[in-house]
C-alpha cells in the first residue's frame, strides 16, 4: 500500500521538472551569489548608517562642549579677582581690607599703578593684590612697564633703579613710588644670622600712597623734644606715615609758639618737667581749638607744670600705680593690666571684644572738682572695681592692697574736648608769651579772665532777654533790625573745637607690648592720632604679618585653661577609659 503512494508523487514530480526550461548550472549559482550579497550588504549598510549619525552626534556634542567651555572661560574672564582668585592662606595676604575697600570705592579721581616688572621675576602675591584694587573701582588702573622693554620709563618719577615687583602710584601731575623692597618687613634673626620676613605691606603702603595723592592737604604732627622724651618705635612711625600724617620735632625752648600748621603735638612720656613757659606755649596752643596726646609714666621726679597743663584740662594723677585686684584685668602680674576698651570717638572699632590694649604700671586719671561747663571727659580705658593703686611704689613688698593704698577703679586713658570761640582778643592773647611770667601767677589771671567773660555772657545774656522784652513793643520792622543784627553777629563767631588725649603709660606705644596684643596698642595710638588731627577715618592699614601670632590670655583664662587641658580632659578621658574597661571585663 505505501509503495503505491509514493508512486504518484515521484511521477508529478519529474513531470514539473520536465516541463520547466533547463537553467544552466553557473547561472544558478550566479544568483545565488548575487542574493546572499544582497542579504548580507544590507545589514553591513544599517550598520553603517547607525555608525554615521552616532558620529555625527559625537561630533555635534562635542562641538558644542567647546564652544560652551569658551564661552564660561570668557565670562570668567571678566569676573572680579577676588572670585576667581581666592585666597586660602591664613595670612589672607592678597584680600584687601574693608579700609581699602572704603577708599577705594568712594574715589573721584583716576588713579594709575604702574607695575614694573619683568613676567619671569611675577611676584604672584602682589600681582593678585594689584588685580582686585582694579576690580574694585573704574577709577583704578592697573598697567604693567618691563623695564627691559621701556628701561627709560621710570625715570620721569623717580631717580633710583627700581626692583622687579615695584610701584608707581601716579594721580594727575601727583605720583609716590613704592619699592619692592618695602613690600615686606624684615628681622634679623641673631640665631641663623641672617634675615627672616616678618610681614607684608603690599596692601599699608599702596592704600597710603593713594590717600596722599587724593587728599587736599596731609596733617602735620609736632613732637616735643628737649625733656628726654620716649622716641616713637620704627614700625609706629610707619604706621603714623601711612596715615599720611607729616611728623617733625619740636622744641618749645627756642620756639616762640605751637606752629600755626601744627594739627596736633604729641607729648610722650618725658623724663624731666617743662618749664612755666613751655606749658603757656602749651595751653595757649589748646586754647585756639589745637589738639594733643599727652603720654605719662610714673615718676619720681615731680613734674609740676605739665601736670598743671592736665589740670587746666580737667584731669589729674592719681598717686602710685595701679594694681589689679582681678585676673581678668591683668596678664602675668597684676599691673601688667588689660583695661576695658569703653566705645568712644577713638575706640569704638575695639570695644566689642576683639582687641586688647596692654598697659604697664600705668597711673590713675581722675577729674578735677572745678571742669568747666565746655569741657567733655570720656573714658577710653577703665580697671576693674577691684583694682587700687599702690601710693608707695618705692617700698612696695606685697601686691595686695594696703591701707594707705587708693581704691579704684580708674581710667587710664581719657580724650576731652572743649569748643571755643576764636575771638580776635583771645587770637591776639595767645600769640605770645611773656618768658619772665610765672605760670602759676598767668593761671590765675587767665582765670580771673574766664571769670569776667562769664559774668560779661551772664550781664550780655541779660541784656539780650531784657532787649527781646523791650523789642516786643517796638513795631515788626525794628524787629526785624534787630534780629538780623543778631544773625549778622553770630555768623561772624568762629569756633573751634580743641582735642586732648591723655595715657597713663608709655607701654601704648612699646613693641614689645603690642605684640603680646596683637597690635591692639598701636591701633589705639593711630586711632587716637586721626582723632586728634581731625581725619574723618584711618587709612592706615597695618602690615599682615608672616610670622607666629600671639594669643592674648588674662591671668583668669589662662588658669582655667590650664586646669581645662592639665586636670579635666585627661581625668575625663581616664574615665571614659575606665568604664569601657570595666563593661568589657563584665561579658
């Protein structure tokens, strides 16, 4: 049965064949070559083509990803220094200050700084200082001089061959010339033999030079000399420059008077009195609206006259030095005092906390009983209640108070001020100075003087009402004269406003000292100098330092830090272990 099915189909099947046209073999495989190119060429193509547009996405992406680094790259470009140049040291070496800032954003006037410099010799500090005083203002233009490429530039302003890195702060027809060299301060180190930098004054000295050259006219102080008086220390006098502050001596032996164009006259712990008519010189000066800082040490030796001079200005010395009843107030021994900084015209920059001022057997300032109503006496630094001063210095055996021995507390720094009218008689009195004049004997007639001007205001004042009264009557036209007789008269009254500050201690102004206080003691003395010469604000910007910061502790919080680091931690950690051990030894 399965033979004869099997037949047929065999049959059907050579039929077909025989009746389909003969194809010749290679044409067969001819065909069947050219269908498994055509199959296999098509994947290769999709591939291809797969392959293209990824490329053309890289290369697109790519593209833009260039052009979007450019573009971010040229916004940078433009942004200030101080954001895409931050400074991370400690120093802050290349960050101005907000004085800088102050002055710099409030200029009026163009200010060009030339920076000479070969590109190899780039001090990068300074350059970056340079780059953020012209972002901060439009006023202020940077332009570097190789002094290779123009070696005759700096002569037109200065005769000295500059270093690389130098300054030239140029203002119109104005210009000051900072050195390379005086960037940085210097000490010379007696161990190594041989000079290690102790600071930076990139910032102090650029700041001062462009205060000079915008400034109408520069303050003039005179020091007195002649009674082996304190010298000011190198790095003061420096700061007392940069304020831009002209200092010159004086001696009032061969002067006849306080120059016209002194702004103030600084008096600074002198060894022997001034005579009778030095301290005429003296009050005359103040009595014409002049200013002085008055500093004292304690002494032996009796200095009458200048005494008399704070005395006439409301103040006196307490008798002794001042010994400090509090560990907060003092620092090593008790009268190396820290006093409290009170917020005044001088100090409100220090009264928050964040400086010190270190003062060493310093005297007491009291007010006088007889101040006269004009004069204003604020206290800049105060002791603590607990604080005495010793009477007996000479004996003195023991710190603790005594009972000869005088309570506190007291200022040792006092600024007053008193506003006077600049009449011709009182110009014309204090013009000159009768050298043969006791003072004690001209005291007593100035005295008698300010007694009958001030019965003549009280009979003037009188008057004045009593004229008011009659005036009321009077018809509004004679009302009117009399008024702008009184306005005519007042406008021709010229006042002035005389300054004195008084320190109790030459420490104000030691180095040493203001180092153990981080510079709080000359910030103090250069506050009170700006406040004196009338300067509406410091420009003095103090020099960054390089080298180790001292950390200003008091007597009190230096025990409990010790106690602290010596007794608490160590016995906390000795517990804490003790406890772990015995929790371990109980599983």
């Amino acid at each position: 049965m399965r033979q004869n099915s099997e037949e047929p189909n065999t049959r059907e099947t050579e039929l077909l064949q025989e009746t389909q046209p003969a194809v010749p073999a290679d044409d067969a495989e001819q065909k069947n070559q050219k269908k498994q190119k055509k199959k296999a060429g098509k994947p290769r193509l999709n591939k291809n083509l797969r392959q293209l547009r990824h490329g053309s996405y890289s290369i697109a992406l790519t593209v833009i990803v260039v052009v979007a680094v450019l573009i971010v790259n040229l916004i940078v470009g433009q942004l200030p220094s101080q954001y895409t140049q931050i400074d991370l040291s400690g120093q802050q070496l290349s960050v101005l200050t907000d004085t800088t800032k102050d002055l710099i954003e409030s200029l009026d006037e163009d200010i060009t700084i030339y920076y000479i410099l070969e590109d190899s010799n780039r001090d990068t500090t300074v350059s970056r200082l340079l780059d953020r005083y012209e972002d901060l203002s439009s006023h202020v233009t940077v332009v570097e001089k190789d002094p290779v490429l123009y070696p005759q530039f700096t002569s037109q302003y200065t005769d000295e061959t500059l270093t690389d890195n130098s300054v030239i702060v140029v203002c119109g027809d104005q210009s000051r010339v900072i050195s390379y060299d005086d960037m940085y301060e210097y000490e010379f180190s007696y161990t190594y033999y041989s000079y290690t930098t102790t600071g930076f004054d990139a910032e102090g000295q650029i700041t001062s030079a462009i205060a000079a050259l915008t400034s109408d006219s520069l303050p003039k102080l005179y020091t007195l000399t002649g009674h082996n008086e304190l010298e000011l220390p190198d790095d003061l006098t420096t700061s007392i420059e940069k304020e831009n502050i002209e200092v010159e001596e004086l001696n009032l032996v061969t002067s006849d008077a306080v120059p016209d164009d002194a702004d103030c006259l600084l008096i600074c712990s002198p060894t022997s009195d001034i005579s009778d008519a030095e301290a005429q010189k003296i009050i005359n000066y103040l009595r014409r609206g002049g200013s002085a800082i008055i500093i004292t040490d304690y002494t032996t030796t009796e200095l009458t006259n200048l005494n008399t001079v704070l005395e006439y200005y409301g103040t006196e010395l307490v008798d002794g030095i001042v010994i400090e009843g509090n560990s907060n107030y003092y620092v090593q021994v008790p009268y190396y005092l820290v006093p409290d900084i009170n917020s005044t015209d001088v100090s409100s920059d220090m009264s928050d906390g964040s400086a010190y001022v270190l003062l060493s057997a310093a005297q007491g300032i009291e007010t006088t009983d007889d101040v006269r109503e004009d004069l204003s006496i604020s206290s800049v630094l105060t002791t603590s209640d607990n604080s005495y001063s010793k009477v007996d210095v000479q004996n003195m055996t023991t710190y603790e108070q005594e009972d000869d021995d005088i309570d506190g507390p007291f200022d040792l720094g006092v600024i007053i001020t008193e506003t006077v009218e600049l009449t011709d008689e009182l110009l014309e009195e204090t013009a000159t100075v009768d050298e043969d004049t006791d003072l004690s004997s001209w005291l007593d007639e100035l005295e008698i003087e300010e007694e009958t001007e001030t019965e003549t205001e009280e009979v003037t004042e009188e008057a004045e009402e009593a004229t008011e009264d009659a005036d009321d009557t009077d018809d509004s036209g004679e009302e009117d004269t009399t008024e702008a007789e009184s306005e005519t008269e007042e406008e021709e009254t010229t006042t002035a406003e005389t300054r004195v500050a008084v320190f109790t201690s030459s420490t104000l102004v030691n180095e040493s000292a203001n180092s153990m206080v981080s510079g709080g003691n000359y910030q103090l003395f250069v506050n009170t100098l700006s406040w004196a010469c009338d300067q509406e604000s410091s420009v003095s910007v103090p020099s960054k330092s390089v080298s180790v910061e001292y950390l200003t502790l008091t007597s009190a919080s230096s025990s409990f830090w010790s106690i602290v680091t010596i007794a608490i931690i160590p016995g906390a950690l000795l517990i804490i272990g003790l406890g772990i051990w015995l929790s371990r030894r109980k599983r």
